[in-house]
C-alpha cells in the first residue's frame, strides 16, 4: 500500500514537472526558491529535485511514519457537548 501512494505520488509529481510553467511574473520567488535548492540540493539536481522520485525505499517510509506516530506527538483533545469555550 505504502508503494502504491507513493508510485501516485511520484507519477504526479513528474506530471508537475513536465507541465512546469515560467512563472515569469515572479521572477524573485523563483530565484528565492532557487538559491534555497542550491543550498539543500546537488547542483545537478537543483532544478528538478522538488518534482522527481528517486528509487522507492519502503523501510525509509516505514521508519519515518512510525516516528511521527510515537505517542509523545500526540495531542489529545477531550470535550462534550457541555463544554462551552471562554475566550478571556
């Protein structure tokens, strides 16, 4: 199941890609997202590295949803319908 998402995820992603349009009336978001790539990416992937997947890697996926599902990020909210809220 985890492949699959992924697998849409990418084939949307690529679609993206090659639908990208020069967003020409903002040419300083452009370079700002830009020289944000050139500082997180390989300069050879700095164009392409938010739209295309490498290989799929399902324990990698696995590990990180685990770790966002930890019960020290939970947040738990308890309420009825006698509850009514005091803005103070």
């Amino acid at each position: 199941m985890l492949h699959d998402m992924w697998a849409e995820k990418q084939a949307l992603a690529d679609i993206g890609f090659r639908f990208l349009e020069d967003s020409a009336s903002s040419p300083h978001s452009n370079i700002f997202h830009l020289s944000h790539n050139l500082n997180t990416y390989p300069p050879e992937e700095v164009l392409s590295a938010d739209y295309l997947f490498k290989d799929y890697d399902g324990l990698i996926v696995y590990d990180y949803l685990t770790d966002l599902l930890d019960p020290t990020n939970m947040v738990i909210m308890i309420g009825d319908e006698t509850y009514t809220f005091k803005n103070n």
